[in-house]
C-alpha cells in the first residue's frame, strides 16, 4: 500500500466501526482529514503536537486497529531519561479495512438479488381470508 488517501482512511475508519456505532460518510471523512492533516506524508507522527481532543480521536482508531503507538527513551545530557511517544500508520490494517469494505460491499450486492429471479406473483397474497 502506497500513500493512505483521504478515501483510504475514510472506508478504513467506516468498516472499522460495528453497525451499532455506525459512521456516517461526511464523519468518517472529516475524521480521516483531520487525522491526515497530522500525519501528512508521514507514517509517524509525535504526540505532544496534539490537543486532548485530537487525541481522543487517536485513541479511538488505535482500538480500531488503524493507528498504534510507539516510544523511544533516550538519556539527555544530564543523565535524565526522555521518553518520546508516537503515533504511526497501520497500513496492514487499513488495507485489511479495505478490501473488508470491498467484501461488504460485494454481499449487499448479492443480497439484495436474491429475489431478483422469483416472479412478481410470488409477492401477491392469496387464498381467501377468513374476516
């Protein structure tokens, strides 16, 4: 997988979430541009550039699967320990995500032509009712 996209990241983020918290487009996209507005053409980003809010957001797509953390220590010249915490891509999971939607998609389809071949009277009722 290449450069993650807006589009990308969107369909990542929509299938990502279970149909009871289900995300409409126009969020799942304005999350996903948010989110690439941090990122850029990075995979890495630090995380004291963010504000609590964006970090909640992180936090969510990290129990997603899209986004993981890492650290790095380093000794300063005083002898203190640094820790330094990132947020990076999951590019597996987002193409995972992905093709997921794909196979959604793909069994809409088929369901919703599962009738398609029966004829218009199987829908009719019939028989006399008892009033």
């Amino acid at each position: 997988m290449g450069i993650v996209t807006v589009d990308d990241l969107t369909q990542a983020i929509k299938n990502s979430i279970d149909d009871s918290h289900a995300m409409v487009e126009e969020q799942a996209y304005e999350l996903a541009h948010h989110v690439l507005n941090f990122f850029g053409y990075s995979d890495r980003i630090i995380d004291n550039i963010l504000e609590p809010e964006d970090r909640d957001a992180f936090y969510m797509l990290e129990d997603a699967g899209i986004l993981t953390t890492e650290r790095e220590e380093t000794t300063l010249y005083d002898g203190r320990e640094w820790r330094i915490h990132y947020w990076l891509f999951r590019r597996d999971k987002i193409a995972y995500l992905m093709a997921n939607a794909r196979t959604k998609r793909s069994d809409t389809v088929e369901e919703d032509f599962v009738y398609a071949d029966l004829p218009d009277d199987v829908w009719q009722r019939g028989g006399s009712e008892a009033a």
